[in-house]
C-alpha cells in the first residue's frame, strides 16, 4: 500500500461506508459523534468534495457538509450510476424498521453548499 492519509475526524467520533461519487469530486460517508455517553448518536450523511495538489499529487478534501440531519440513523450511503440519485437505509417510520431511502440530489445546491465551506 503507499501512503495513506486520515480524512475524517479522529477521538471519539464513528465514521464508516465511504462511497465516491461517480462523476464528481465528492466522497460520502457515515458519521456520528460519539462524545456523550448519555446521548445516542445520531448516524448523519456527510459529503467532502476532494481535489489533487498539482505539486505532491496527494489528494486534498474541503470540510465535509451535513447532508441530512434526523434522529434515525442514515447510513451506508450509495449513488446511482449516473450520480443524479443517492440511496441510503434509514429507520424513519414509526417501528423504526430499516428502509432504503432514495432522493433526487441538486447536484448545483451541493457544489454551492460546498463552495461555502471553509476551503482546504
């Protein structure tokens, strides 16, 4: 393997299911902080958009956005092919079953949201 690099936040924080998007520069994931003992986590999509340093050829990562934010768990996030659509399994009805979750992305929000975030 060559050289590795850490993306996401270290300490007591969970973040797991990377997935890239196919034609954008944006890596997904699942995370929750897990800092509070008394508290159950709350299992979020977060999405980073990377880009190469031209000068070391080592990839760079913006600060990751929030993509959703409800008390059900959102994990293992997937794109479709064309990557116009994002699939994750939650547990948003009432007996908290797990469901597939499927939302239309405005992918010009999200470069925009992006745009926004503190730079590299």
């Amino acid at each position: 393997m060559g050289r590795t690099i850490r993306l996401s936040r270290t300490g007591t924080s969970v973040e797991w299911a990377p997935y890239w998007h196919p034609t954008k520069p944006w890596l997904i994931w699942t995370g929750a902080d897990h800092s509070d003992p008394t508290a159950r986590p709350n299992y979020d999509l977060w999405l980073a958009r990377y880009d190469e340093d031209a000068s070391t050829g080592r990839l760079r990562f913006s600060p990751p956005i929030r993509l959703t934010d409800h008390p059900s768990a959102d994990v293992l996030p997937v794109f479709s092919p064309e990557g116009r659509h994002l699939l994750w399994t939650t547990g948003r009805s009432a007996d908290r079953s797990s469901q597939l979750w499927l939302a239309e992305l405005d992918l010009d929000a999200i470069d925009a949201a992006l745009d926004n975030s503190d730079t590299p």
